[in-house]
C-alpha cells in the first residue's frame, strides 16, 4: 500500500520488527508549553516502549500520564531511500519491584545514573513509511 505522497505504507509487524532491531530513538512531548524531542536508548517489551530517565522532562511528561510520540528511522545516502516508524502514545512510569525486573532482560543501554527510572510507552497508534530512489528523485 501506498499514502497520498507515494510512499509504502509499512504493515504494523514490519514497524515492530524495525523498532525491535534499533536501540536509539526520539521522544517527543510538550515540556513548559513548549515542544521538545529528546533522544533516548530503548527497548521493546510486549508491544510497549521502555526506556530508562532521569529526573527532567521525560519523567515529569510520565508521572503526568502525558501523550508522547516515538519516532526511528534509517536512510541509505547512496539509493537515497528510508523508512520512518512512528509511535503515538502515553508515557507513564514503571512501578512496583516485579515490573521494573521484568525490565532487566530488555536489551536497553542506558547512561548509568543512580536515580534513572524505567518508563513505558503504552502506543495508541503504530505507524510506519517507506520511501525509495524511484520517489526520491
């Protein structure tokens, strides 16, 4: 399938299968009003977002329950194609013990901070695209 603009629309397992094989993404959420997008090192868990965040935006936007989006991407410079997946979603905080150690086996890097906290993106929309060299020139 195809959008209005060309590109091929990506089937739900194929985002997933991508957002599986990445570690790095961005955040997006509305910090004081204003928009911001943050990077973060993640993992997938049962269909869900996690990521590890100290004390600042992420963490205020998951206390608050707040709608958030998720984005990865990859490009190839020399065919001039990529592919975008993007989550729609609600942050919110991992608690109790028994979930954040169903975390540790998630394959999540982080950069180590006594007080980072686990947080979950719980999607609301899965949605990928795909553009390649015949669309791109």
């Amino acid at each position: 399938m195809r959008d209005r603009n060309g590109l091929e629309i990506l089937p739900d397992a194929e985002c997933w299968e991508l957002l599986a094989g990445e570690r790095m993404g961005r955040v997006a959420m509305v910090d004081s009003g204003t928009p911001v997008v943050l990077p973060v090192l993640y993992g997938v868990h049962y269909r869900t977002i996690v990521f590890r965040s100290t004390p600042g935006a992420k963490l205020s936007a998951a206390l608050a329950g707040a709608r958030v989006a998720f984005e990865i991407d990859g490009h190839d410079f020399v065919d001039h194609s990529g592919w975008s997946v993007l989550v729609k979603g609600h942050a919110a905080l991992v608690t109790g013990e028994k979930a954040a150690r169903d975390l540790e086996h998630v394959p999540v890097a982080w950069w180590r901070h006594a007080q980072a906290d686990w947080i979950r993106i719980d999607p609301v929309e899965v949605t990928g695209r795909r553009i390649d060299a015949r669309l791109s020139t």
